[in-house]
C-alpha cells in the first residue's frame, strides 16, 4: 500500500521518473538507496504509527558503496527489496496569463510555482484592500470582490479614480490562468475594497476607520499599502483591534530611501514589508529599511491591473500587495492559522538575502512558507524510530566519558542506550540510566537494526551500547549488527519487566530515598515522570495492580527507600499496594493527561526555559526525549488529540513559554493541534 500511496502522489503531482539515473546529494558524494522490508504485520505507511511504521525507510550513502551496499540489502532475508532512489521533476507550467512574462522573474524568486505543487486550497480568504478603491469592473477582479466601503463618500461604491488600489488589488487577488491579464499567487481570493483615498492623501483618522471597518466584516488579511512617519495612539489601538480578531496586518516600509519605516508597518504585530528588485536581489533603490522590516518581496517594476488596463509601478506598497497574497495562500491552506501565526510563518521560512541588510529575515518564499507550517518546532523522523535519532542528533553532538560499573565490572568510555520501541516496560526504566550517562535512547523495531540508527551509531561512535531487556526485546541478531560496528554490547535485564527495571536501577549509583513508582502494565503513567526520574536521579521501579513483586520489595529495603511517588490512580494501582508502599504520595488525575498535568504541578519549575510535547497515544516519542529533556529540566507534556484543558494548564505552569518543541511527525501529533499549541504559548 505504502508504495501505492508514493506512486499516486507522483502522479497526481504530474511528475515524471528521471530515466535510469543515480541520485546525487548536493554534495556529489552521496546517493539516496529506497529499502523496503518485508511485511510484519501487512500495511506499509510513511506517516508515524506503532501498526505500520519502518517499512518504508530511505537511507543514503557514499557513491562508491552503492552496489554494494545494494547486494547485501537484497540479500538480507527481512528486506523486500533495495533500489537507487531516482530524482523527479515537476512539471509546473507557468501560468497561461497574456502578461506573465511580465510576471516571471518575481514568481520565479519567491518560488510560487513550485508553491503551487503542494498548494490546496481548504477556506476562501477575505483581503481588505484599504486604499484608493479598486476598480469595480476590472475584469481581472470583479468576480473576487466582496462588500466594501468608501470612506471618503460614503454614498458612493469604493470605486478607484486613481489607480493605486486597483494595481495593489490585481496582485493581492487576480484571476490567475485565465488567458488574460496577470497572475497572482493566490486562488480565489476575495477582495473587499475598503476606499480611504482619494488622490495621494488622506487623514490618519480615515485609514483608521478602514482598518476597524476591515476587522468588523471578516478580512483575514488587510493590507496597508500606505502609511505615515507621523504615529497616533488610535492607530495603534486599531491594529490592536484587528490582530486580535484573528487578522494578519501587512504593512508598506516606505518608499524615501531612509531608515526608517513607516507606522503602521512599523509596530511589532505588523507584517513590515521592505523592497528588493528580483533582477538582482538587492534593495530597491527607493525602499525604507530599518530593524523593524520583517520580510522582503519584489517591488521595482511590477506588472499589476490598473484602471481600464494594466500598468508597471514601483514601491513596497507593490511588495506589500505580493505578501499579501502568499500570506493569503498560507491561510487558506492552514485556515485554523491565527493573523500573528501566518507572520510568523513568513518571517520564518524566507530565503536569506546576505547582501541585503535590514530588509527583515530576507525574501518572502511561497514553497517554503507552506511547508514551514508542517515542519515549525518539529523533531521528526517517518517513524518512531527515525524520530528518535532525530532527537540524539538534536541533543548531542558528541558523547562524554563515563564510568558505569555492571555485575562488578566497571566500565570506561562512552554509552548509547538501545532499546524496544515496541514494548514499553524496558525502555521506560532506562530514562535514569540515560540522564545518568547523558546518552540518548535508540530504539529498535521488528528485530533489525535500522539503517539510521548504524548511521548514528557511528556518528556518535560510542564505546559501549547498553541493550535494555532480554533477546526477545533487543534481539541477538541485532547485537551482531553492533559488534559488527566494532562497538562493544552489554545487557541489563531480568526475568521480566520488573526485574529488567531494577537490574538497571541496581547499576546507578543513587544518592536517594525516594522512587517513582508505575505500573507495569500500563505505560502513559510512566511517562510523565520518565524525564523527572532523570533530572532528580530517582529511579523508576514497576510494580502490578494488586501486587508489588519481590524483586521490586528486595531493592527498596536494600536501598532504603522510605519515600514512594506512585503515579496513577485506583484504577492502575490498587490501594492495597500503594499502602504498602513506603512513605506513599500518591499523584493521579482521572486520566493519562490529567495524571500529566498533576505530575508537573508536583514537580516541574517555572524556570523551565522549555517545553517538549508528545502524543499520549503512544510511548516512543515521550521515551526517546526523556534524558534530553532531563538535562534541560523541561517538561514533557503528554498530549490529547481532543482535549486541550490540561494541556493549557500543564503549558501556564511554565514562566517563559518562548521554546518548545513537537515530537513527531504529523501521523504523532497534527499539523493543526501543533498550532493549537503553539497559540497556547503565546498566551
């Protein structure tokens, strides 16, 4: 199925095979290998998913061992088959418009074309042109116009005598490929003519009517091609006003050469717009520029609609009708996208102009505005396996020496934990062995040792990997994988999973009173304190619903364990165990989320300078981030797909909520409950 899926998006992108090539890295020296492993449990998919991830797994290597590498993978009995991933190209066909060519250079650029290969559509967006009027016939523009106003004779239609406003109008919303006229980068967009001008000036207090009359009537972007050196506190207040109904505000920097820029454009919640000539990609020779410029686009000799016909201006109130109309694509892509997030896209994900100083971040960039959305503060990899070396190549660049002393040898060097990303018991009680050696945890699926995880092996180069559970958790035949990467193994494991977690346990050297304790059966507890077993050093120890096992009672008197932190309600541990335990506090909620949000409110600081959100779905993401996110003492929030209380609550106990990250890959958590969070953290 998996392959059927990557064949119908090929084709549906109108992408054509590159005939029996190889494919290169940018670097020349790297060629990109397909591996597809045999069948365990039937469908095949790329998105993350414990039923059906690590069939499909791309893996690259130097030129010169590719046919190699590709007899010992169709050689190995779990692998399907291996191929050279081949290079394809889109078939993007500039847009039939009479004057594109007009047009070509600056979509080129600001890559729109290949925006449109990935661009759908979901929601109408409504763009407020507050301006000179729009004209209200344009054939480019008259099926996109919804109800305006004119504030300048309000018992006239908000029709254009100048032409300003119709020009910044035809590249805000023209009918693009309809064998006439120009394009713009948006589809269907609505237009609502909002007239505050009338010739080249008019009162702050008019453009301030327009703006408060854009936000009352449902504009999702207004644009504010104009501006003033000269500020008013109403017009701060109106912007106030619009952003926090939800709209995006793009304003114009000036055209005066100065540094400086204009209000609104200048105030921070404002989308500020500078100019850059797309022959070039310098400064506009007429375009303000200042600190508080946030993105650039094409202003100097742009081809726009204008009274009757079309016509060729400069100005950033050009550039700025441009990034109103990829912003417009953002959001109807992404419609549950606040005005202040779809800035944020598009500061983010610009392509970076080294010459150009104080033009914002650089030059706005359509392909990957809309993949920004995807990707904003994710760590992820097509599977819990690949997400996890997405973590250990995010939190360490090298491994320190440590010492750690098993069965009463002790061990030098460095140390990587390998562990199930199937069964959750082994690899939840390494989260204080990983914190204590700051290693990060591996994982390993259907008995293989992926391709990724050799490769990070050998970045990392450790000295020893430390395997959690017996052959059926890590099995033999993965253990040879690593000693064949010259890489010494040694195992920690008992007879079951509660002897497993106090054989790890046993080979720390706690300077403690006091464990967590979980159940054994059931993982979700376990995860909200794996990162605080971790950063406190307290060890993890599991036990059953109606019994605590004897090895588990052996090591809490051998180790004098007089305080107990159990971690769940009646429903996991019965209170005949919890009373037996010593110095018992128990922490639960009426479920996984709220027994989360209770196990911060005990624990977690305020100073904590991060936040780390997974899906409570599953474990392997919580699991993976647990020591990293132990050396960072930040939070690990377990998160629901449909709840969102103790979420909010479990994000307002941090002070400053300016970093986070989002484990996973959409398949974990979804583009929009990602957004959903990132709202919450600006709150």
């Amino acid at each position: 199925m998996k392959m059927r899926i990557i064949a119908s998006i090929v084709f549906l992108l109108g992408c054509t095979l590159l005939p029996n090539g190889v494919v290169q890295a940018d670097d020349g020296k790297k060629v990109q290998l397909l591996v597809v492993h045999k069948d365990q449990e039937g469908e095949v998919s790329t998105q993350s998913s414990d039923e059906d991830e690590g069939k499909f797994e791309v893996l690259s290597v130097p030129r010169k061992d590719v046919s190699s590498t590709l007899s010992k993978l169709n050689n190995n009995e779990n692998i399907e088959y291996a191929e050279v991933d081949q290079l394809v190209y889109t078939q993007a066909a500039a847009p039939n418009d009479t004057y594109f060519n007009n047009q070509s250079q600056d979509f080129q650029v600001m890559k729109v074309l290949e925006a449109w290969e990935n661009y759908n559509p979901i929601e109408e967006v409504t763009v407020a042109i507050v301006d000179s009027g729009i004209d209200l016939k344009h054939p480019e523009l008259r099926s996109r116009l919804v109800e305006g106003k004119n504030f300048i004779n309000e018992e006239e239609p908000p029709v254009d005598r100048s032409g300003h406003g119709t020009h910044v109008a035809g590249l805000v919303g023209a009918v693009t490929n309809n064998k006439m006229g120009i394009a713009s980068a948006a589809e269907k967009v609505k237009l609502m003519p909002v007239k505050v001008f009338e010739g080249k000036t008019t009162y702050m207090s008019t453009v301030i009517q327009g703006i408060r009359y854009a936000a009352d009537n449902g504009a999702d972007i207004i644009n504010l091609s104009l501006g003033s050196y000269s500020n008013m506190k109403a017009l701060e207040d109106a912007i106030d006003y619009a952003v926090d109904k939800g709209a995006l505000v793009v304003g114009a920097a000036g055209n005066d050469d100065e540094h400086a820029v204009l209000y609104p454009a200048t105030y921070p919640e404002v989308l500020a717009v500078g100019s850059v000539d797309s022959t070039t990609l310098t400064k506009s020779t007429f375009s303000n520029f200042g600190e508080t410029v946030d993105i650039s686009a094409p202003g100097t000799n742009i081809f726009s609609t204008w009274m009757d016909g079309y016509q060729a201006l400069d100005g950033t109130s050009m550039s700025t009708a441009i990034v109103s109309s990829v912003s417009s694509m953002v959001k109807q892509q992404y419609p549950f996208l606040k005005g202040l997030q779809v800035k944020d896209v598009l500061e983010n994900s610009t392509t970076p102009l080294p010459e150009v100083d104080r033009l914002g971040t650089g030059l706005i960039n359509a392909e990957e505005a809309l993949n920004f959305v995807q990707t904003k503060n994710r760590i992820y990899g097509l599977n819990s396996v690949e997400t996890a070396v997405e973590i250990s190549k995010n939190g360490w660049s090298s491994l320190e020496e440590k010492e750690l002393t098993i069965g009463g040898t002790k061990l030098t060097g460095s140390f990587v934990i390998l562990a199930s990303g199937a069964s959750f018991p082994d690899s939840l009680a390494a989260s204080p062995l990983a914190s204590h050696l700051d290693s990060p945890i591996l994982l390993v699926k259907n008995n293989r040792l992926s391709e990724s995880v050799k490769e990070e092996l050998k970045r990392l180069n450790p000295s020893h990997v430390l395997m959690i559970g017996g052959g059926n958790a890590v099995s033999q035949d993965v253990e040879n994988e690593i000693k064949n990467l010259s890489i010494e193994t040694k195992r920690l494991f008992g007879v079951d999973r509660y002897e497993t977690a106090v054989a790890i346990n046993s080979v720390i050297p706690y300077t403690t009173n006091k464990a967590f304790v979980v159940s054994g059966q059931n993982y979700p507890d376990a995860l909200s304190v794996a990162s605080y077993s971790g950063s406190m050093q307290y060890p993890v120890l599991f036990v059953q619903k109606e019994k605590v096992p004897q090895s588990v009672s052996t090591y809490m008197k051998e180790n004098e364990i007089s305080k107990t932190y159990v971690i769940g309600g009646q429903g996991i541990l019965s209170n005949k165990v919890v009373d037996s335990l010593p110095g018992d506090f128990r922490i639960y909620g009426v479920d996984r989320y709220e027994t989360n949000y209770k196990v911060h409110q005990t624990f977690a600081s305020a100073d904590s300078d991060s936040l780390y959100f997974a899906t409570g779905a599953k474990f392997p993401d919580a699991l993976s981030i647990s020591p990293l996110a132990a050396r960072k003492e930040s939070p690990v929030v377990l998160v629901d797909r449909n709840d969102n209380v103790n979420l909010k609550k479990s994000i307002h106990l941090i002070t400053n909520r300016n970093n986070y990250r989002i484990l996973g890959g959409p398949g974990a958590l979804s583009v929009e409950k990602a957004w959903e969070i990132d709202q919450y953290m600006m709150k």
